[in-house]
C-alpha cells in the first residue's frame, strides 16, 4: 500500500507542477490537479495537508533538481581557468538556469509572483539553493584573486554583481530572439569580466 501511495504523491507533484506552471497558484484549483490524476479532490488531502503544502513539495523538488545540477557543474568545470569556469556557469545558468523548461516557469512564476501567504517560505527555500551555487562561486573567486587575475573585491560584492548579471541576463532572454540575446551576453560578459580583473 505504502508503494501505491507514494506513485499517487508522485503522479500529484508532477500533475501540480505543470499545472502550477502553466496557470500559477491562484489559477490552479486543488479539483485540477486531482483530475489530472484521475482522483478525487479530497483524496489529494492523504498526502498533501493543503494546497499550500503541495506548492512547497513542488517547489522543494524543482530546488534539489537545480542541487544536483550544481554540483553536477562544480565537477564539470573543476580543471578549468577561472574565467572559464564563471563563463561556463554564466552560460548555463542564462541558458536553462539547470532546470527543464517546465521547471524553469514554474520557478519564475513561484519568484516573481508568489502567493502570498507562501512568500517567505519561498524566499527562504531558494536562499538555501543559493547558498550551494554562492560556495562554488566564492571558491573561484578566491582563486581568482590569490593568483592575481581578480581585483582585491570583497567577496559579498562579487557575489551580489554576478547575481545581477546571470538574474538580468535569465530575464532579458524572454524578450529577444536566440541571435540577439547570444550577442547581448557576449557584450555583457566582456564588460563584466574586464570589470573584475585586474589591469
């Protein structure tokens, strides 16, 4: 039984998560969700206490995807030059911020209009995934500036204009065409990185 239940949460998260993405929370009646699954509303509730509890599930799942993503990457660029390695994460990050298409919606509809109620929690959770992508970030940086290619900057700094840059750049590529953006980027990242090194 315990098995058959967990298919059911599994089939619930999945249901919510497209459904989430597509339409956002207020949009996305729990009675939705529940026909996607082909079960009874009330019957969502033997597994998730409320609509709110489901969000966070769903949530919670799309932050570790993106965990594993990271340290997926962290390994990927170990041997690399530190501009490299930022290039790389900036790319990628810019690209899919390490998510599926689905996931990506769902994470920006959840950001940039939360529900209410939830919006703490939310900004708490993703502080947390943050903080994994900060310490792979305060590493290079590090680097960067014990051999001499990254200015003296306080860490917090570098941090808070890296962030900037991937988040703006995450943004802007809803607005342009692929070639556009891909010429943007390459301006930017020139820009920024001759902001950093040292002259």
């Amino acid at each position: 039984m315990k098995g058959v239940a967990k298919v059911t949460a599994i089939k619930i998260k999945a249901a919510a998560l497209r459904l989430f993405a597509q339409n956002g929370y207020d949009a996305t009646p729990l009675s939705g969700i529940a026909n996607e699954v082909g079960i009874k509303t009330p019957s969502l509730y033997a597994h998730f206490s409320s609509k709110e509890d489901l969000f966070l599930a769903v949530f919670d799942s799309v932050i570790q995807e993106q965990l594993v993503k990271i340290r997926a990457i962290e390994q990927s660029i170990a041997e690399m030059s530190v501009h490299d390695k930022l290039h790389t994460i900036v790319q990628d990050v810019c690209r899919t911020y390490w998510l599926s298409e689905e996931n990506v919606t769902f994470l920006k509809r959840a950001m940039l209009f939360p529900p209410t109620s939830l919006q703490e929690a939310l900004r708490s959770r993703f502080a947390e995934s943050e903080e994994a992508l900060s310490v792979v970030l305060k590493n290079i940086f590090l680097k960067g500036m014990e051999e001499g290619i990254l200015r003296q900057e306080q860490i917090e700094d570098l941090l808070a204009s890296f962030y900037c840059l991937v988040d703006g750049a995450f943004i802007q590529q809803f607005y342009y065409n692929r070639n556009d953006f891909e010429q943007r980027m390459q301006s930017v990242w020139r820009l920024y990185w001759q902001g950093i090194i040292t002259k």
